[in-house]
C-alpha cells in the first residue's frame, strides 16, 4: 500500500509539473491575429448566392447580382450556436435573427468600404465583390485598434439605429449586456486553444472554424492571416520565449518554407523540418547528454565495487552509523573515479526547459497548422484525430495511431535500455547478502522511470502530433546513443581486460 501511495504521489508531481511547465510558453497571438480567428468561427448567419435562389432577397436595394439567405448556425461547434447554447444555459435572452442579418449586414458594408477604398456602388456590387471583402477585411468585426472595440462600436450603433422605425431593426432585436458578455467570454474561450501564431512571413496558415454548411463558404473550414512575429516580439513574451521557443519556431518556419520552395509537398516539408529541428536540438544537448551517458556507463563498471560497499554495510537501510559510513565510502569511490552521481538530476534540469521551449515552438509555429501528410494534420493532438469519427474514413486516424504506437514503442525503448543493460551486467556481479538499501534505491529508480515514461506517453498523445514526430526521433536517437557508448565502453573494457 505504501509503494502504491508513492506511486501514486510521484505520479501526480510529475503531472502537475509538466502542466504547470506546459503554460509557461506565452501564446504569440496578438489581438489582430485573435481577430482572424473569431471571424473565422463567426463569420455570421448570412449565406450569399450569385443567382436567385427561393426565399432569396437582394443584398442590396437594386441590386440583382448577390442575393441572401439566412442561416443561423446551431451546432455548438460554430461560434454563435455555442454562444447561444451557453446563453440558454444561463438563462439570458438570446437576440432575434434580424440582430444578427443587421450585424452581418453593416460588416459586410464596413468590408466592401475598406475593400472599394471608401467609394462603392452598392447597387452593382458582384457575388465575386463580397467574397474578397469578407475574406480581407471580415475579420475588422472584432478589431480596430484592438480587439472587440469594432464589436462594441457595431452594437452601439444597431443600439441607435433601433431608435429610428424605418432602420428594420427594434430595440426587441437586440442583445442585452449580459448576452454580449457571455459572447465575449465564450467566443474568447473558443479560441484560445489556437495557439499558432509564429509566422515570419505575413499570411493565411491552419484550417480554423467549422463547416456550417453555407453555400457561399463551400461548408469548409478557412485558413485565417497570421501576421509575422519579429524576435522583439518574442522577447517580450518572456525570458524563454525570447531566448529558445521563437529561435526554434523560426527554424522551424525557414525549414518548412525551404522544402516547400524546393517542391516538397507541404505535409512532408513539415516533417523533413521537425527531423532537422529534432536533429539540431539533440546535437546541441549532445555535450550534456553524452557526459550523463558516459557517466551511467562508469557507473554500470563500477557495479562489483558499488556491490561490496553495499554488502558491507547490509543494515544501512536501518541503521544510522552503517548508511553514513556505506555513504562516506560510495562518495569516495564516485570521487576517485570522477563520477557525479547528481549529473542526472542536472542533465533534468537543463533539459527540460528545452523540451517546453520546443513544444511552444512545435506548437506555436503557423506553418504546421498548414497542409497534411497522409492527411494528418502535425498542428493537431493524437486524441483528437482519433476520437473523431470522419477521420478514420479519410485514413488521418491511422496515421495518428501508427505515429502514437511508434512513439510509445521507442520511448519505452530509449528509457528501459540502460536499465535493461545495467541489469545484464548486475548478473555478473556477485553479491554476498542482499541489500535492503539497494533494493530501496533500485526500485525508486525504476518507480521513476515507470511513471516518467507513463507520462511522456500520455502527453504524446493529448499534445500535438509534431510533438509525437520529434519525441519519436529524439528517443530513437537517445537509444543509439546510449547503445554506441556502451559498445565503446565494451570494447575499453576487453583490452583492458587483455
């Protein structure tokens, strides 16, 4: 019961860390790009045709090339129906349809002014007119100078134009306070999943929305403008933004961008990008990484030593004269043989700050929200492509259970490979009387390595897909690297031995 509590506990530490860690990267969202992502989730009610359709109205007065319907969403997934379902939930009046036609209506006018540079005839607008004013400037629904101020200022100026009877719009049509907050809230909450905002070049990236079945959207998720992030951005995000998260987001970005203009296909460009990162981290950890290796290789050499100092001293789990003897005697030998037996704690704590830094940039990068290889998206979680039925018909689902089981499957791999090394030269090794110290020491040790791997796997599968990629890679690359030194150390050992 007492190892399963500890268990238990050293479970729940390592789970409330990496969460904890994992909001330490600032989202490089900034206002305008949030904008982008609102109306892509609440590009409203309004579906435009180029032909007249039945119960279709002209857009304008006069005007017979676009016509409308309306269509209000109520799937929960789109941004007004979620709204309105949590408005109903609270008991807050949601507003009438027309509410939301006159709002489409003064965003759709707002569009084509910016569009038309202030000087449109609305009587000859085409279908073609409305669809590049929407997609260029729709987005200025919720920002001006920043964010929901332009919201604000549209509901202000429906609030007044209810005020006149020959507006088409009453004082009944519109929301109330409450509902315009619990708008915000959860329009803001919708969104703030979306992290992949790194760009360096200004444009469209990702696949944003839902698909609401609007003729004129073809039903389809849109790709929003993501605006280019300088490293003075990045820095004032904070200290490891700055310093790792943006430098490996740009690298990432470049890479992707190189293959792209060499002829990769997108999907695969993303992944020759994470290799290289992969590759390029890994080397630059090399220097401590090699030392914590090389030092577990001593010390699986020294083990017959380690052994008879701890059957010397067979009561030290017990005993407080015998544990700071063993202890004075095992300081001694790492000593002489320049062995820090913390280096694998420090090696931790170096390298962990890296790995968050790379998850921020694998998931901040706009690039990766983009294209699909075997149609998976990297910029999306493992559970989520598989807990969603279509994908399995369109093979995205595959893909992500063959990344997450050989993910898993080299994690386990990469960790239980010094163990299982350590173990076979343990074999070796005779020992006179068992050790309870050593037993304790042992088993925490693989208590450790158990729950570390349980969680790295479990992470795997809840964080992005190219999270996955590079966990994948850097473990195999970790699992050769411990198996080149020890064969090294192997061969040291037989000429010594000669």
């Amino acid at each position: 019961m007492k190892k399963r509590t500890k268990l238990t506990t050293l479970g729940l530490t390592v789970l409330a860390g990496v969460l904890l860690l994992s909001g330490c990267t600032a989202s490089f969202c900034s206002e305008l790009d949030q904008a982008h992502f609102l109306y892509a989730f609440d590009y409203g009610v309004t579906d435009y045709y180029d032909h007249q359709v039945e119960g279709a109205e002209p857009i304008f007065p006069g005007n017979t090339n676009v016509y409308y319907l309306v269509k209000v969403p109520t799937t929960t997934v789109s941004g007004i129906g979620k709204v309105n379902e949590a408005a109903k939930a609270n008991n807050i009046e949601v507003p009438t349809n027309n509410y939301f036609v006159k709002l489409d209506q003064l965003v759709l006018e707002d569009s084509l002014m910016k569009a038309k540079n202030n000087s449109v005839d609305f009587a000859s607008v085409t279908f073609n007119d409305v669809l590049k004013a929407l997609d260029d400037f729709g987005y200025a629904k919720f920002y001006d100078e920043k964010l929901w101020d332009n919201y604000d200022a549209y509901n202000q100026k429906l609030r007044t134009m209810a005020t006149d009877p020959m507006s088409g719009i009453t004082i009944d049509d519109l929301p109330t306070n409450d509902y315009l907050n619990i708008y915000k809230r959860e329009m803001g909450s919708l969104i703030s999943t979306y992290r992949s905002c790194i760009a360096i070049v200004t444009a469209d990236y990702g696949y944003y929305g839902y698909a609401n079945g609007l003729q004129y959207r073809d039903g389809h998720k849109i790709q929003v403008e993501i605006e280019a992030k300088s490293w003075g951005y990045a820095w004032s995000k904070g200290f490891f933004e700055g310093l790792l998260v943006f430098p490996i987001a740009w690298l990432t970005e470049t890479f992707v961008g190189s293959f792209k203009g060499w002829g990769v296909m997108g999907g695969l460009a993303q992944l020759l990008a994470i290799l290289l990162i992969t590759f390029i981290v890994r080397s630059l950890m090399l220097v401590i990484t090699i030392k914590q290796t090389a030092g577990n290789a001593k010390m699986q050499a020294l083990q017959p030593d380690i052994a008879k100092i701890q059957n010397k001293y067979p009561n030290s789990n017990t005993n407080t004269y015998e544990k700071q003897q063993m202890a004075a005697e095992m300081s001694k030998l790492y000593k002489k043989h320049k062995i820090n037996p913390l280096s694998t704690l420090l090696v931790m704590v170096v390298q962990f700050p890296v790995f968050i830094s790379v998850w921020g940039a694998l998931q901040g990068s706009a690039s990766l929200s983009s294209d699909a290889l075997f149609n998976l998206h990297l910029s999306d979680s493992i559970n989520t492509v598989l807990f969603e039925s279509s994908n399995w018909a369109n093979g995205s689902a595959v893909a992500a259970l063959i990344l997450f089981v050989l993910m898993s499957a080299i994690q386990v791999l990469s960790m239980l490979a010094p163990q299982i090394i350590q173990k076979r030269k343990a074999k070796k090794v005779a020992t006179l009387s068992k050790n309870p110290a050593q037993n304790q020491q042992q088993n925490t040790m693989k208590m450790v390595t158990y729950v570390m791997m349980a969680m790295i796997i479990f992470m795997g599968f809840t964080l992005p897909s190219a999270m996955g990629v590079y966990w994948f890679v850097s473990a195999l690359f970790s699992l050769v690297q411990t198996l080149v030194i020890e064969k090294i150390n192997s061969n040291k050992a037989k000429k010594k031995g000669n």
